[in-house]
C-alpha cells in the first residue's frame, strides 16, 4: 500500500500471486522501460505490454511503426496461435516453425515455405 494511493488499490513494488512460496507468479511495471511484465519465480518474462500497447508473449515485444504488435516467442518447435469460437472449439490457428507458416480455418487452409 502507499499513504497517497493513486487509487483505491495502489501497489507500489511487485505484487506476488503463489498456492505456496516454492512458486509464484508476480506482476510488476518496469521503471526503466515502462512495461507492465508478468513473470514466474524470476526465472523470466512470460507476458509483456509496454507502453505504447504491444503485447510479446515469451518475448518483447516487437515495434513497428504505426502498427500494434503481438510477439509470440515459441518454444524449440516453433509457435502456434490458435482460435476458438464460444464453445471453445479450435476455428483457425496460425501456426509457424523456422521455415514454415500455416495458416488454418474451417474455410481455408494456406501453407507458406521459405
């Protein structure tokens, strides 16, 4: 807490959120940069938005002009962004490893290679 919160809720520091002291998650706005991160046991960034709105998932976020990005950083096979309807049913993915991308839907299906 703070003697002159902001808000009705004002943390100043990170804010832990743990089932136990051997793991946690805990939220924090970076001073230097401005980014609001979500990070594990700090051991590593999960979830960043900086300033401007972009979004990196397992990484920064990518900046380009004009632009609102979100940066998925995959993991050793690559990345996959899936989406699901209301019922949660898989509709449409994109899906990439070094030198493959598909993109998938229930009407459609592109393959691309480089």
């Amino acid at each position: 807490g703070a003697i002159d919160p902001v808000k009705t809720l004002d943390v100043r520091g990170s804010l832990a959120i743990s089932n136990s002291t051997a793991s946690y998650w805990y939220m924090d706005r970076n001073d230097t940069t401005g980014n609001f991160d979500l990070n594990e046991n700090n051991n590593g960034t999960l979830f960043t938005v900086d300033p401007n709105g972009n979004v990196g998932i397992g990484g920064t976020p990518s900046t380009f002009a004009n632009f609102t990005n979100v940066t998925i950083q995959g993991g050793s096979s690559g990345s996959n962004l899936d989406f699901k309807n209301s019922s949660g049913t898989r509709v449409s993915a994109i899906v990439t490893t070094e030198y493959h991308l598909d993109l998938r839907g229930q009407l459609m299906e592109l393959q691309v290679k480089y």
